[in-house]
C-alpha cells in the first residue's frame, strides 16, 4: 500500500492550475453628472483642529513625565461653556475633579464619586519615534467618553485629537486609535479610526464604519402551555355557561 500511495504521489506534476475566467470589473456609475460638484463642506466637522494646552510642560518634552490630571483640568479651564458654566453640559466632570486630587495618577474605579480621568496610555502615533499620550476621561453626567491625544510640538503640550462619543472599546492598533461605539440596532456598532497626518499636523478621521458584531438579539416572546390553554379554556367555558345560567334566571325573574 506504501508503494501505490508513493506511486500516486508521484504522478502529481504539481503545476499551476487554472481557476476559471476572471470576472470583468465594472465600473462605477456616476449619477447626476450635470450636478455641480461642492466646493466646501456643508458643515464644520472640525477635521483637523489642535490645541495647545496652556501651562503644561515636561523635561525634555517627556510626556511620560506629564500629569494627566493635570491636562484635563486645563481643558476645563481653557473650556468653560462645556464644563463649568451655568446649563454646561458636563458639568459633572469638572465637578468630579476634586476626586483626583491636587496631583494624581488617575483615580482608580469608575463609580459614583470617583475621579473622571482614565489611565493614560503611552505609544508613538506620530512617527517621530517618542510616545505620545492617548488620554481619557468621562464626560458627567451621562455615558460619555472623552478621547484625547497629545504630543509636545517645539515644547509645547498640543491636543492632536479629540472625540467624544458613547464608548464602547478603545484600541491602539500600530499608530491608529481606534474607537467603537454602540449603535442602537442590537448586533452592529460604530467603529472609527484616527490616524497621524503629517501635513495637518493632526490625527485625521481616515476610516468610518457601521458593522455587524454578530447575530441581532430578538426578545422571546413565550408561548402559553397547552395546560395553561386548557385551563384558560375550561374557564372560560365554564364563566360563559355560568354567565348563560344567569342570563336565564335573570329573564325569568
């Protein structure tokens, strides 16, 4: 039997094989092509804004060395209308502030009370081979996220990106940020991805997707017994023959 299986094996020249005709590609088909094409956004999205943080600097521009706490405090003073205003929507956080501390790491929980500021992440999104800071912090009240990042630009703290949004995961993923947030059809979610722009000087929205997350959760509806049927079904019959009964006596009275 080992001399046929070699023999077999043998026989096999082992070159490429066809798979078939190539599908044609199509194109795509343009529509409407006497509409004039827009030469601005209908809307401000903010693509590529940056911020310089006020006041916060590091020996040597090591941003290890920067307290996030620290940051996130000069965004809300730097931002009033949002955080500590009157009718500010996330009055909350500047509020939950003073869990912190006067100068603190982060605080640890996520609870009622606790301070708002995330762990701070470190890893080099800019390419210019030091790290940079991927920072977060809750946005009270209300399920809200925050998603900073900052690098030092000639020693300056800059904010290259910010998103605010409902969170579900947050991922660094080579010298992407990556966030997803949850959609209001069970089984999809919303995933964005933010990456460095060396010209803009800025992490960019370079990918938007809505996607399915796996099969779609239906709520049960439960089905009667059949015992519960027939009891149902007996009183019922048994109310309507006594309701009848009464009808009767109630005429001939």
């Amino acid at each position: 039997m080992t001399v046929a299986v070699l023999a077999s094996g043998c026989g096999d020249a082992g070159g490429l094989r066809g798979a078939g005709p190539t599908a044609t590609a199509v194109s795509p088909a343009r529509l409407w092509p006497e509409l004039p094409a827009a030469s601005s956004p209908a809307f401000d999205y903010g693509e590529a804004e940056t911020e310089t943080v006020k006041g916060i600097t590091a020996p040597g521009d090591d941003i290890h060395k920067v307290d996030p706490v620290a940051v996130v405090r000069a965004e809300i003073a730097a931002h009033p209308d949002v955080y500590s205003a009157d009718n500010s929507p996330y009055a909350g956080t500047a509020a939950g502030m003073a869990a912190c501390g006067r100068k603190g790491r982060t605080a640890a929980g996520s609870g009622a009370g606790a301070c708002p500021v995330l762990k701070a992440y470190y890893r080099d999104l800019t390419g210019d081979g030091r790290d940079d800071m991927a920072l977060g912090f809750r946005l009270l009240p209300g399920n809200g996220t925050a998603v900073r990042v900052y690098t030092f630009q000639r020693h300056k703290l800059v904010q290259i990106m910010a998103n605010d949004d409902a969170v579900t995961a947050v991922e660094l993923a080579g010298r992407a940020v990556i966030i997803r947030s949850p959609s209001q059809i069970p089984g999809y979610e919303y995933r964005t991805q933010w990456t460095w722009d060396a010209d803009q000087k800025a992490m960019l929205l370079t990918r938007d997707e809505f996607l399915r997350t796996g099969k779609p959760k239906r709520a049960h509806v439960p089905r009667a017994s059949s015992s519960a049927s027939t009891s149902t079904s007996t009183s019922t019959s048994t109310s309507a023959s006594a309701a009848s009964s009464g009808s009767s006596s109630a005429s001939a009275r």
